[in-house]
C-alpha cells in the first residue's frame, strides 16, 4: 500500500478562512477555545494541500473550497471532492504548532501521529504502557529515554486511529514492536524505520517512524505499508488529471 504524507506548521497559514467550505465554516464557529480553533484549522490546511496534491490539483481558494474534510459518525476524517466522497483513507495529526497528514489512495485502515520529544512522568509510563513497553523505557540509555517514549505513544495513536477508535479504548491494548530495536543516536536520520503494533484482539499493524527535529512522527496501516512518500505542495494555479 502507499502512502504519502504532508506536514505545515501555523506560519504556512494563509490570512483568512476563505479556502473553507460553507460546511467547514459552520463547524470552525463551534470552536470556543482559541487553541482547539488553531489546531482545527492547521490540521484541515495540511489536509487539503495534501489532497490536492495528490490529485494534481492546484491550491488556489476555490479550489481548496471544494475539498472537504468531514468526520463520519466514527469520527474518522473523510475526504468530499465537489461533494463527492472519495475512497481514499486519510488521517490528521497534530502537536504543537505543527500540523501532518498521511493519505492511501484505499480506504484500508491509516493512521499516524506526531509526537513532541519531550519529558513525561513515571506515572505516565505506568497508567499507558504495557510491562514490556515499560521495561524496554526502563532499559534504555538516558539519552534516549524521551525519545522512546514519544515513540511507543506516538505508535500507540496511531494504531488507534487506525483501529478507528481512538484514545476511546485503553492504549495498553495495543504493543508496540521496534524492529531496529529502542532509538539511539545511530537513528537520527530523516529515513523511515519500521515498526509493528499488536491489537490484543488479534490484528496486527505494520508501520514506520522517523525523527524530525523536535518530534517523532508515525505512521500505520492495513496491509502493511510502503515507507510514506512526502507530498509536494500542489501548484500555484492549473489543475491536473485526478489519480482516483
């Protein structure tokens, strides 16, 4: 399966809303929070671009207007194109002011996530890690104790968008396996690495993860993915033929 991915941070945000459909604007006045309202429409940006560029289309306002990111009843993100919804899996992320996008054209099961590398707790490690995960953080070097744990969080969110239920269930269901084994220094690298998330109900997905700065990014899906492609940004203006 392929897969792409995009990433924009709030200072890639035009002035304005205008690029929203009527729908999407409706939804952005729901917002009373300032940083939920930021995040929302970071995450729809980086959405949009995405999909215009895997559709060759331009990134022009009007453009833009007709492709709408929805959530279904689940809560998954799906994706309208001149009201038409389009087979195409997509999930969104965000930290910090940095917003990213992983897209399949398939509706198989995808997610991914982003990861600020920062300190967490030892009750934080207890209340959402399983004993294995827990004894892999306990082993690993100091310098790269944050790291890891970013990691496995990182993975756990993923799984559980793709397992499209989200921080509904309790992230211990899911286990994360590094195939290169914990990171170290030797991994400070743009390149991709994989890894494998267990769903204690059976279902196992495939995956991969990479540092970038200050995050750790994820990405997971079924069947197993290829190592996620960056998108470019879609045109100034001229559209092209549609993949789908």
């Amino acid at each position: 399966m392929d897969v792409y991915w995009l990433q924009q941070t709030q200072m890639n945000l035009p002035g304005g809303v205008d690029w929203l459909s009527s729908r999407e604007s409706s939804r952005l006045h729901e917002f009373h929070f300032p940083k939920r309202r930021a995040d929302w429409v970071l995450g729809r940006w980086t959405a949009k671009l995405a999909v215009a560029s895997h559709l060759r289309l331009c990134r022009d306002h009007e453009t833009l207007r007709s492709i709408e990111i929805i959530a279904a009843p689940s809560g998954v993100p799906e994706i309208l194109f001149a009201g038409k919804l389009l087979d195409v899996a997509i999930s969104l992320t965000h930290s910090g002011d940095v917003a990213a996008c992983a897209l399949s054209s398939s509706s198989q099961a995808l997610g991914c996530d982003l990861e600020q590398i920062e300190p967490r707790s030892d009750a934080f490690i207890v209340d959402y890690f399983t004993a294995e995960e827990q004894a892999l953080v306990r082993s690993a070097p100091t310098d790269c104790r944050w790291r890891l744990i970013a990691l496995l969080w990182s993975a756990k969110e993923s799984a559980l968008k793709a397992l499209r239920v989200g921080l509904r269930l309790d992230t211990r269901c899911v286990h994360v396996i590094v195939d290169s084994g914990e990171p170290n220094p030797s991994h400070l690298t743009r390149d991709w690495l994989p890894l494998h998330v267990a769903y204690t109900g059976g279902r196992v997905f495939s995956g991969w993860w990479r540092e970038s700065g200050r995050f750790v990014q994820t990405m997971v899906g079924d069947p197993a993915p290829n190592a996620p492609v960056e998108l470019s940004l879609p045109a100034e203006r001229g559209a092209g033929v549609a993949r789908f």
